[in-house]
C-alpha cells in the first residue's frame, strides 16, 4: 500500500501538478493581497483604467507569442531525448519571440503617440512594454515540455513577491497609479532572465542561430495555433476595450472586478490542463483523462453555485464597498463558467494531443466572427448584460464545435479499430 502510494507520489502527472498547484497558489494570493490593497488606494475608475491598458498588453504578448506557448509544451515533449533537435526548438522559439517582440514595439510605440486615448497617458503603456517583453520570453513551454514546471515554482515566487512589495512600497495614492506597470515589468524580466538562465544550465541545451527552413517551419506549424489564440483574446480583451470607450472607466473597473474573480476560478482549472496537455501527447492515456474531467466538471458546478449565491459577499472580502456593484456581473460569469470549463478540457489536452488541433483552433476562430459581428451590431447601445450574454453564446458555442469534433474522431477510431480486428 505504501508502495503504490510512493508510486503515485512520483508519477511526474503528480509532481508537475503539485508544481503547478503552488505556482496557481501564489499566483492566488499574491495578486489578491495586491488587488485588496489597490481597490483602497486607487479605486474604481483608476482600477478600469489599468484594465483598459492591461488589455493592451495582453493583445500584444498573442502577438509575440505567436501560438508557440500552445505547439512547443509538445514539441518539446516528443522531442525531449533528443537534445539537437530539443535545442533547436528552445533556440528557435527564442529568436522569433525576440523578433516578433521587436516588431511589435515598433509598430506599438509610434500608435501611443498617435491616438489620442493612449497619448493622454503615453507613459502607462510604455511601461506596459516590459511586462510583454518579459512574458514573452519565461520559457514556460519548455519546462512544461519537459514536465519540471516545479523549476518554475520559486521563480514564480520570486516574481509575485517583487511585484507585491513593490505596490505596497511605491503605490501610496491614486496619482502613483503608473508604478503598477513598472513594477510588473520589472518582476516579469527579472523572472525571463532566471528562468532561460536555469533552462540552458540545467538541461545543457546549446545556443545557436537554427537554419532559416527550420525557423520557418516553427512559424508555419505555430500559424493556426495563433489564430486561435488571438481569435480567444479578441473577445476576452476587446470585451475591455469596448467598455471603456463606450460606458467609460468607472463601468469598467466593476466589471473588471467581477472578471478578476472570474478568471480566479478559472486558474483551478489551468493547471490540469497545462499538465495534462503534454502528458496526453505522449501517453494519449484516455482512461485517466475521463477520470480527471469528471473530478473537474463537478467542481465547476460547486464553484458557479458558489459564484452564484455568494457573489456579494465573496467581493465585499477582497475590495472597498464601492466594488459591490459587480456582484451582478459575477453571479453571471458562474454560469460561463459551466460552459468554458469543459472546452478549455475538450480542446488542448484532447483534441490537440490526438492530432486534432485544428478543429479546437477552429472552433474559437469561427465563434470569434460570429462575437464580432454581433460586437458590430450591439456597440452603440452596448451594455454589460449585452457582453455577458455574447461571452455565454460564444463559449457555448465552441463546446458543441469541439463535443462534436471529439465524438466524430473516437467513432472513427473505434470504426478503425473494429475493422482491423477483422
């Protein structure tokens, strides 16, 4: 008994996913000892401000990402015993970010200075800059890849730690709103340098400039995955964007409120999947995987009771009184919940590990054409209630794409298997 305790102790599914645990964990309780702190320092209006320049930045990071965070974990996976061709996807990867990064502030830095909404406070989005630049270059593919996320752990810490003191120490009132950026940047190259430093050391990996055909390659095979990555943060990002031009900052900082603790339920879930991906790549293990998604919907369902019926309460915990407000907005985000929760399931850890990506790519790129058309005809009476419901629509949407996808695909293995027993 102790035996096979020890042995499920050391299944590297477990270790990666107790790594993954902790960093999720600080990733909890930091940002949430900041967010406490931030509502009483800057408020609503300043809290959507930050948002809307957030928002910003993370359309940026899908663009120097380019989908490489969704092919490398298995790329890196398949190919991690064999260390020229390991290598040359970590040099690989490396470089383009690099290169797309640079395009990106390129183009970027010249668009600050030239609408008028981001030059009013030109200085927040560039300080904005360094947080894309540091995300884009944490090779957390790669230590996924390699299933030793529990590298990661104490740089996470580290990180969130540096991020945490620094709003604490430098941000003391609403005009010292600009420091949020900067520590962020801060924290987050701090992590990149560490983090490829640990990479190389550790695992021996050589540096070199790969063959023009292979970065080529990389680009193509990463193309769908980023169009899909991007379809995802149109809709999460541009919701931000639409809001706080049309109904302004103050709205916005309630909904980004009711977001937040939204996206909070959804971190459980991100370290499943993240393990699973990789593991499913290589084990394809769909026993285990039925068992794990059960575990998971029924804790869906207890967290959008809890969402639902305590969404008051559960804010009036972390932000001011003036926050309460977007206990609506969260009461409804626990119904999303039911739905995106089994796609984020279905779509990379299955269909993208049997070789099935493109239909889980596929179905976020053809549900964001239907969200912007509807984006189209609702913007100038848009309201919350408006996006909630298109957010529900849309994630409903990509759950029956991907259900189906899966059902087609086992039933013509199964088809194909009952044939070769003939």
């Amino acid at each position: 008994m102790n035996r096979n305790f020890k042995d499920i102790l050391g299944h590297p599914l477990v270790k990666n996913f107790s790594s993954l645990v902790l960093i999720q964990g600080m990733n909890y309780v930091f940002p949430w000892i900041t967010f406490a702190y931030l509502t009483y320092a800057l408020g609503v209006e300043l809290i959507g401000h930050l948002s809307y320049a957030f928002a910003i930045a993370n359309i940026l990071l899908v663009f120097s990402d380019f989908g490489f965070n969704l092919t490398s974990p298995k790329n890196i996976s398949i190919y991690r015993n064999n260390k020229e061709r390991r290598d040359e996807i970590f040099n690989g990867v490396l470089l383009l970010k690099g290169v797309l990064s640079l395009l990106i502030f390129l183009i970027f830095i010249p668009m600050v200075l030239y609408i008028d909404k981001l030059r009013e406070d030109y200085i927040l989005y560039l300080y904005f800059s360094g947080y894309v630049l540091g995300n884009a270059f944490i090779p957390r593919w790669f230590f996924q890849g390699v299933e030793k996320m529990q590298f990661l752990t104490l740089f996470v810490f580290i990180s969130k730690l540096i991020f945490t003191a620094g709003v604490f120490i430098l941000i003391r009132e609403k005009a010292d709103y600009y420091f949020y950026p900067l520590i962020l940047s801060i924290a987050e190259l701090s992590v990149a340098v560490i983090s490829i430093r640990l990479a190389i050391k550790k695992f021996s990996i050589r540096l070199f400039i790969p063959k023009r055909i292979k970065l080529i390659y990389l680009l193509k095979e990463s193309r769908t995955f980023f169009y899909a990555s991007l379809s995802h943060s149109i809709f999460t990002q541009l919701n931000t964007l639409v809001i706080g031009n049309v109904l302004g900052d103050y709205t916005l900082g309630l909904y980004a409120t009711a977001e937040k603790f939204y996206n909070a339920a959804l971190t459980v879930v991100a370290p499943i999947k993240d393990v699973l991906y990789p593991y499913m790549a290589r084990q394809q293990n769909l026993v285990l995987y039925k068992k794990i998604f059960g575990v998971v919907m029924l804790g869906t369902f207890l967290g959008t009771f809890i969402l639902y019926q305590y969404s008051a309460e559960i804010i009036g915990l972390i932000a001011e009184d003036e926050f309460i407000g977007a206990a609506g907005y969260l009461s409804f985000f626990g119904f999303i919940l039911l739905i995106q929760v089994p796609s984020m399931m279905i779509g990379y850890p299955l269909l993208a590990a049997v070789g099935k990506a493109k239909e889980a790519n596929r179905s976020v790129i053809f549900a964001t054409a239907i969200y912007l058309i509807a984006l189209a005809f609702f913007y100038n009476r848009i309201q919350i209630e408006t996006i909630l419901a298109m957010l529900f629509v849309f994630h409903g949407f990509i759950l029956i794409y991907q259900s189906v996808s899966a059902y087609k695909y086992f039933k013509e293995k199964k088809l194909s298997l009952t044939k070769a027993e003939f």
